[in-house]
C-alpha cells in the first residue's frame, strides 16, 4: 500500500512500474537524487498536484 508519507525512492524501488503515473501526473524529476529523499507528499506539493488523488491512482 502506497501512502503520502512514503519516500519517492523507496516507492520506486518496491514499485518500479509505478514511475510511469508518475511521470504522467507531472513528476518529471523522478532521476534527480534529492527528489528520491522527499515523500509523496512533498513532491505533490512542489508540483502542484493533489496527494489523495494521486495515492489512489497509485494503489489502483
């Protein structure tokens, strides 16, 4: 289960299929060292972007 406090890092290494949503939600920094660190949380405020809906996408 995916949650808003789970490190974009971890996220992908347990789901690596997971990248493509979110790329396709906006999180283009998905390489970038220092966005693996920020939770789900953080990165969907950075860019704007609704957690909630997001998490449910993800655990669909």
């Amino acid at each position: 289960m995916i949650e808003k406090t789970m490190k974009i890092g971890e996220l992908l290494e347990k789901y690596p299929e997971k990248a493509e949503i979110l790329l396709n939600a906006g999180m283009h920094c998905l390489g970038c060292p220092a966005s693996r660190e920020e939770t789900l949380e953080e990165a969907c405020d950075v860019h704007g972007i609704e957690v909630e809906e997001l998490i449910q996408e993800l655990n669909a």
